[in-house]
C-alpha cells in the first residue's frame, strides 16, 4: 500500500479515536499556529495539493497560504513536488516531526546550564547572590513587572524579541503609558524585532509602528526563536512557553557573558529582518 494512503489512513483511525476532540491542536504547545495546524492537517488528507485548494480547504486567505507553507516547510512538515504545476505534500510525521524533538533536546540543554549556572553560584557565593544573578518568574504579574523594571533602571538601552503569545491585550497597547516609552524619553536607545505570523499581523504591524514613531528602531521577521529582551548588554530577560501548563515562565539572568551570546543571536536575526 503506498504511503500517502497508509498516512491517510492513520490519519481516519487518530479522528476516529479521539472523536470531537482534535489532538492535532495541540501543536500550538509546540511554536505552531492556529492556521498552521489547520493547513497540516488538511494536507495531511490529500496526496498532493496545490497552495489554492488548501487555502480553500482550510479556510484561510489566499494572501497568507504560501507563507503558512513556507512556515511548514521551514519546520521541515512539508515539501514542494517539482513538476509543472506547484503542489505540496506533507511528509511522513515518523520523521518529519523529529525536529520537534531536537528543538526540546535544545531548550532542556538551554535549561540545564541555567541550571548549572545558578548552583555553581549558589554553592560558592550563597542563596543571596546566587539570586541576583538568576532569577525565575511564573506569574503574569509578576512577569509584567519585572519586564517594566528593567527598561526603568535601564543606563544605556537594550534589544528585544517581541512574538506571542502575548501577555497584553494588543489593542490596548498603543493607548497605555509604557516603562520603554519613558526610558526612550530619557534618551536610552532600544531596538526590537517583532515576530509578524500569519495571525494578529496587522495588529502587531501597528504596535511595531507606535513604538517606531516613539523612537524604537524596529524591524519585523517572519518567525522569531523565543520571546527576550536584553537590557544594556548584562540583563537578559526570557520568556518560555510551557507545553502542557497553563502558564508562562521567564528567567532573568543578570550575567554580561550569557547576555553577549544572546546579543549576538538578536544581531543576526536583525541583519535577517525588514523594515516596516
């Protein structure tokens, strides 16, 4: 039986198991979007398939259906067929979703240096410097405000990934009194690439502008690797999803070494990035 059919026959029995609960939706706790998904799935319906009949299978716009496919490409989920006409297939999941794997193997690594960092630290100077240095936050509140405080006590400025899921209400963004906006005022410099996906684009698109209009320079990319801010080269502030939870976790590490690494992760995805 070739493939394609096996896949799509795995894919009938998965629906039938789960009944109306769709377990495919539970890769947004995995980076994808709620359209993502949706094309994937569809795709993973059909041998073959061109960009417009997924666009109309998946009830989106016929303007952002080759940006999800790219997305998905880049993910490594789906291949273009060489051929006269431009068709798309889904790879096999056995393999393809591999890269998920990988991704989590490199966040528990990220996660274990931390670690390392902090009880090396611990051990050798105390609990009270081991927490200036490295610092967890779960709450949203708490989140917010740390994040506030930093561009407050801020000497010189900072750089930032801005990308959801987003711990304000957008619309409400450009109408509130902001900690940057202040700083900026001050005359500290700040630049920020904001993550513009297929979802919420045009409202972030603004956001991005009121900010540029503020003084932030601003540049925008398809897809950002996580959400941070770094604030004059020694504080780095990191967000992290947390697949399976209901909440958001950030770690705060005051470390100029650890910083200048992610410093020059944010230099390259600027370099990679567009003006408004």
């Amino acid at each position: 039986m070739p493939c394609c059919v096996l896949c799509f026959c795995l894919y009938k029995k998965i629906i039938s198991f789960v009944g109306e609960k769709n377990i495919m939706k539970e890769l947004i706790n995995f980076g994808f979007t709620a359209n993502e998904i949706t094309v994937y799935e569809k795709l993973l319906q059909f041998e073959q398939a061109s960009a417009t009949a997924l666009a109309k299978e998946a009830g989106v716009a016929n303007s952002k259906i080759y940006n999800l496919l790219a997305r998905l490409k880049e993910k490594g989920l789906v291949f273009e067929v060489e051929g006269e006409k431009r068709l798309y297939q889904a790879k096999d999941p056995a393999e393809s979703f591999q890269f998920l794997q990988e991704e989590y193997r490199q966040k528990g690594l990220l996660l274990e240096q931390l670690k390392s960092l902090g009880s090396e630290l611990f051990q050798a100077k105390g609990v009270q410097q081991s927490e200036r240095v490295v610092k967890v936050v779960t709450s949203k509140t708490a989140i917010v405000s740390t994040f506030n405080q930093l561009f407050l006590d801020a000497r010189e400025g900072g750089v930032g990934f801005i990308k959801g899921p987003y711990l304000m209400d957008l619309d409400q963004v450009a109408h509130q009194p902001s900690a940057i906006e202040e700083s900026i005022k001050n005359g500290l410099h700040y630049r920020a690439i904001y993550e513009v996906g297929d979802e919420q684009q045009e409202k972030v698109q603004q956001i991005a502008s009121h900010f540029q209009a503020k003084g932030e320079e601003v540049r925008l990319h398809d897809e950002l690797p996580m959400k941070m801010v770094i604030i004059d080269r020694e504080k780095a502030f990191i967000a992290l999803d947390s697949p399976g939870s209901s909440g958001t976790l950030a770690i705060l590490v005051n470390h100029p070494v650890f910083s200048q690494v992610l410093q020059e992760t944010f230099e390259r995805y600027w370099e990679q990035s567009s003006e408004i």
